[in-house]
C-alpha cells in the first residue's frame, strides 16, 4: 500500500508528467488532491499498472478526488524551454488548474520550481510511494496516451498507437524512412534503428 501522504498539512497535492522520454507529442502532467480517507487496494505507479487498471483507476481518481487538473507543453515548446522546464511548466499548469489550493505539493523526481509561496518536496520514484502522485501519474499518462492514439490517427506511419511517441525501433526506423512530422521534437537526439 502507497503512503497517504508525506506530511501534516491538508490538502497536499500530488504531481508527477508523462511523455517526458519520447520523440513526438506534449509533456502532459498531472496534479491531484485526495481526501484524507481515500484508499485503493490497485493503485501504484502508472508503469506498473496495464492499460485496462490505468483507466479504470482513472475514473476512479477523477470522481474521488477533491480537486484534479491536467496539463500539457507542446513540442515546439518543450524545443524551446528544454523538456525539464517544459515539464515544471506542465506541473505548475496543473497545479494553477486545482479548484482548491493545496498547502504542500509532493512532486515525483528530484527537480521541480516552487511554486508561489506553497512548500513542496520532491521524492524520487514518488509514484511508487505516494498515493497522489501515482494519482497524478495514472492521469498524465492517460491523458497523453488518448492524445497519442488521436495523433497515430493522423500519422500512422510512426505507429504512435503502440509506442506512444517513445523512442522504439519500430519509431526510430519510421523517423529514418520518412522524416520528422509537426508532432516531432526537433531538439530531441535519437540514435538510428
């Protein structure tokens, strides 16, 4: 079972991105505050979940929570500002979205910009230990797998419906074959399939 939470002051929100490895698409990131009681036997880390207990907890978070929000940076963006900023930026979107604002953040990794006056603390591997920020990781990499899945629609011949943006041989050799598209991250250095 994931810690409830990392400290004393109520409502602490939880944050953490997805997509910050790929190629191609928006950094989508996450913030969540769950009530003091919540408790879900499932719910971990999103990369140790398959798709099916993903979105089913998905539901389950965005009708329990007391507050939620999702955000992204696009790739022209995440070329501009570097993905780390890039995903600080999404985190700090999402955390503008709340309905209520939180009195400590927990973010998953070790680098993160405050945000206002609010105190936070990053944890490494956080969405293995704390249930809002696997919370948090269930919803941005959901979000972005939709929007993944709408993209592969438009540009079938990276086959973003399966790697979703990720660096894959089979993405690796459909970059090499036809070129880069809109979605791509020019900044991004890949090595050849």
């Amino acid at each position: 079972m994931l810690e409830p939470f990392y400290q004393k002051l109520f409502p602490e929100a939880g944050c953490d991105e997805a997509g910050r490895g790929c190629l191609a698409g928006p950094v989508f990131a996450a913030a969540v505050v769950l009530p003091a009681d919540f408790s879900n036997p499932i719910l971990n880390d999103s990369k140790k979940l398959n798709e099916k207990q993903r979105y089913a907890l998905r539901e389950i978070i965005q009708e329990e929570a007391l507050a939620w929000a999702v955000q992204t940076v696009n790739q022209v963006e995440i070329d501009s500002i570097n993905i780390l900023n890039a995903s600080i930026k999404a985190m700090h979107l999402a955390i503008g979205e709340l309905k209520l604002i939180p009195k400590f953040i927990v973010v998953d990794g070790n680098r993160f910009k405050p945000v206002e006056n609010i105190p936070h603390k990053t944890i490494v591997k956080g969405d293995g230990k704390y249930a809002s920020i696997a919370a948090a990781s269930i919803l941005a990499k959901t979000y972005r797998d939709d929007f993944m899945q709408l993209a592969h629609a438009e540009f079938p011949i990276y086959n973003w419906n399966k790697n979703k943006g990720y660096p894959t041989a089979d993405h690796r050799k459909a970059i090499q074959a036809h070129g880069r598209c809109i979605l791509h991250r020019n900044s991004f250095q890949f090595k050849p399939a």
